[in-house]
C-alpha cells in the first residue's frame, strides 16, 4: 500500500506560519501593554512624590509646582491613553491568533482523520495478504 500522504500538507504548513506569526504579535502585544502599564504606573508615583505643600510655597514657587502637576496630569492621561490603545491592539492580536489556531486545529483533525482511514485501509490489505498467505500454505498442506 502507498505510504500516507495528507493532501492539504502545504495548506497547514501555511496556517501553522500563520499561526505563529500571530503569536508573535500577540507577544509583542502584551510586551505593549506591559511597558504602558509600567510607565502608567511611574507616572502615578512621580505625581505622588511632587505633590505640593500648599502652606510652604507662595507666589512663583507655588505656580511653579502647579505648572509640574498640570503636567503629571497630562502625561498621566497621555500614558493611560497608550495603555488603553495597547490593551485594545492586545484583544485585536489574541483574536487572530485564536483564529489562526483555530484553522491550524481543524486542519490537523481532518489530517488525524485521513490518517485513521488510510490506516485502517493499510491493515484491512494487510489482512488480506495475510489471509492468502494462510489459506496457500493450508491448500498446499492439504496437497501433501
């Protein structure tokens, strides 16, 4: 019997390199979200640090300090809008990634399937060979 050949061979091939190239923009996703979220976090803690004493500065020294939080306050705002596009991009790549997956599965099924049918081909002719040989080797006992 010929050896077991999936004819769909090159197609998986294909989806498992997509598959894989949507892995990698899935990690290179969560590496997005895991550096806004970082600097997120920075620029919570640097707000909490400058804080002012409002009964210790007057005059310059106090509009100074608020100029600073007004500035802590956008770049808060700017680093929470980064973290929101990255966490958004995050969900866009494990969504094609798990239709990637998802087609690499069900290529891999229908291959496990021909698999099982052209095995249970490859032993039915086995059997049969087997039988022919059992059943010559019983006439010719006979014969004797």
């Amino acid at each position: 019997m010929k050896k077991f050949k999936f004819g769909l061979n090159s197609v998986l091939r294909l989806r498992k390199m997509e598959e894989e190239h949507a892995r990698m923009f899935l990690n290179e996703s969560q590496a997005e979200v895991d550096r806004a979220t970082a600097e997120l976090d920075a620029r919570l803690l640097a707000i909490g640090t400058s804080r002012p004493d409002p009964g210790r500065y007057r005059g310059p020294d106090f509009q100074d300090q608020r100029d600073q939080l007004e500035r802590h306050a956008v770049a808060v705002t700017a680093a929470r809008s980064a973290e929101a596009n990255a966490l958004a991009s995050l969900r866009i790549a494990r969504g094609e990634w798990e239709e990637a997956a998802q087609k690499v599965r069900a290529l891999e099924r229908l291959n496990e399937k021909h698999h099982e049918t052209w095995v249970l081909e490859a032993t039915k002719h086995a059997q049969i060979a087997t039988d022919e040989i059992a059943q010559t080797h019983f006439r010719r006992s006979i014969d004797r």
